[in-house]
C-alpha cells in the first residue's frame, strides 16, 4: 500500500503544481475529509472544502508560478512544501510559502492541515 500511495501523493502534488487543486480536492479527498488552516478556519467535509477552494480559485487573476520544494510520506501521514506566488482579481498579490500535511486513508485524504512556512 505504501507505493501505491507514494504514487497518489506524487499525483495530488503534481496537480497541485498545475494549479488543478479544485480538481486535486475532488479527487483526492474522502467525503468526510477534514481541515484546518493556519488562521483556524476549518471545514468539516468535502463538500465544505470544494465550495472553499471554487471560491479561492475563482479569485485568482493570474498565476505567477507553483513551487513544489519538498516532499515526505511516513506511513499514512505525508508533508508537502510549496510556495504559491499569484494575482489575485482585486487587485492583492499572494505570496505563501505553505506546508501541506495529509493524513491518508485508502488511497484518500482524511485530513489536511495547512501551515505557513
């Protein structure tokens, strides 16, 4: 199991990277995923997290660039560092140098926390 899930993790990360993370979301996450991110704010199910990330999304002018820096899988438990550089459509620019942590289930996300890095 712990390949096949190296491969997932390698696939959610490379879609990540194309900036596809609504359709990462739809296809990595278990109906029951949760989250939180580092100022707190949680949701407590696909659902939640799908309606979140359209409305992020959606609010992205332009993409700058995606950088994938590090990975690192431990059992059902995997880490991901990336930077995200974008225009957004109001104007602001984004900027984060964030770390994903995925609790894994089944070849699905369970959990995901995200981190400022």
């Amino acid at each position: 199991m712990e390949n096949n899930l190296q491969q997932i993790f390698a696939d959610k990360n490379a879609m990540v990277k194309l900036g596809q993370v609504v359709e990462a979301t739809d296809k990595f996450f278990a109906e029951n995923a949760t989250t939180m991110d580092h100022t707190g704010t949680k949701t407590k199910n696909k659902a939640e997290m799908l309606e979140k990330m359209r409305g992020f999304a959606g609010s992205i002018k332009t993409v700058n660039g995606i950088t994938l820096h590090y990975t690192a899988l431990n059992g059902k438990v995997s880490f991901a560092e990336f930077t995200f550089d974008f225009d957004m459509q109001d104007g602001s620019k984004i900027l984060w140098h964030e770390i994903i942590r995925s609790v894994w289930e089944d070849g699905k996300i369970i959990e995901e926390q995200y981190f400022t890095a």
